[in-house]
C-alpha cells in the first residue's frame, strides 16, 4: 500500500510540474514578433528564464532560438552553423588575428535588433577560452577572453591528500 501511495504521489508531482512547464505564455508582443519575422517557423517550444523567454523552433530545417524579455521585447535570434559555413572573409580576419592557431569549438550566427547579422565564434587554446563577433565583412566587433578552468585528474590508490 505504501508503494502505490507512493507512485501516486510522483505521478501527481509530475503531472503538475508538466502543466507548469506546458502553461509558459510568452508576452503576446514576442509571439507576434516571431510569426512575423519567421513565418514559415515550427515553434518547438517557449521557455522562460528570470529575465528571458527564448523560443526553441525550426525553420528550413536548421533549429533556432529566438530570445525576449520579458516585456516581449526581441534581444536576439541564433542559430549554430557548421565551421566550413563561416564566411570567408571572417576565416581569413580569426587566420590573420592573434587567435588564428586557436581551436574553433563553435560557430554561430546571430541577429539582433541593431545588426542584422553577427557571428560568434566560440575558441580555445592550451589555457584560455575565447568568444569573439564578427559581422559579415570580417570586422571584429567585440572579444571576450577568459583563463580555462583547470581540470584536476586524481589517481585512485595512490594516497590521500
């Protein structure tokens, strides 16, 4: 008896926490923005943040997430490309810059209301990270540099510290 009050108690819970989770409306100016600018989007789903709604959908078959506050005002759409899709002009300024031997970890492009088009590239080196944007000619708008969190391997069996 016990385990089937029990059951019933964690499918009741998750019942709740699913109508919760499926009830997030995103402000009507977001929802209305999206279908605007993306017409022919398949909304996969909206999440809300503390600060943030983002909607996860699908459009030409490549996934994006277009973000908003939560007034309903556009921040930004991404979406990931492929490394080799990056423009040229952007592989020849990240070749000819000081991060040119670092490692491509990810590529996207964003959209925001000020460019209409930017791209990240997210880079790494033997002991720093980096996030740098591009717009599509090659001009670096804006760098983040950050030291790499160490990794610390420990070896079972061979003494306490």
């Amino acid at each position: 008896m016990r385990y089937v009050l029990t059951s019933l108690t964690v499918i009741a819970s998750l019942q709740l926490l699913a109508q919760t989770t499926s009830t997030i409306a995103p402000p009507a100016i977001a929802k209305a923005h999206l279908a605007q600018t993306y017409p022919k989007a398949t909304v996969k789903e909206w999440n809300q943040g503390t600060k943030l709604f983002r909607a996860e959908f699908t459009l030409k078959g490549e996934k994006h997430t277009a973000v908003y506050t939560t007034e309903g005002a556009w921040v930004r759409t991404e979406h990931d490309i492929k490394k080799d899709e990056l423009p040229g002009t952007i592989a020849r300024a990240l070749k000819a810059s000081k991060f040119g031997a670092w490692k491509i970890e990810d590529v996207e492009e964003h959209a925001t209301p000020e460019v209409a088009s930017l791209f990240k590239v997210k880079l790494e080196s033997e002991k720093e990270k980096a996030e740098l944007f591009f717009l599509p000619d090659g001009q670096l708008l804006k760098e983040e540099v950050r030291a790499r969190k160490v990794k610390v391997k420990v070896n079972k069996g061979e003494g306490d510290l």
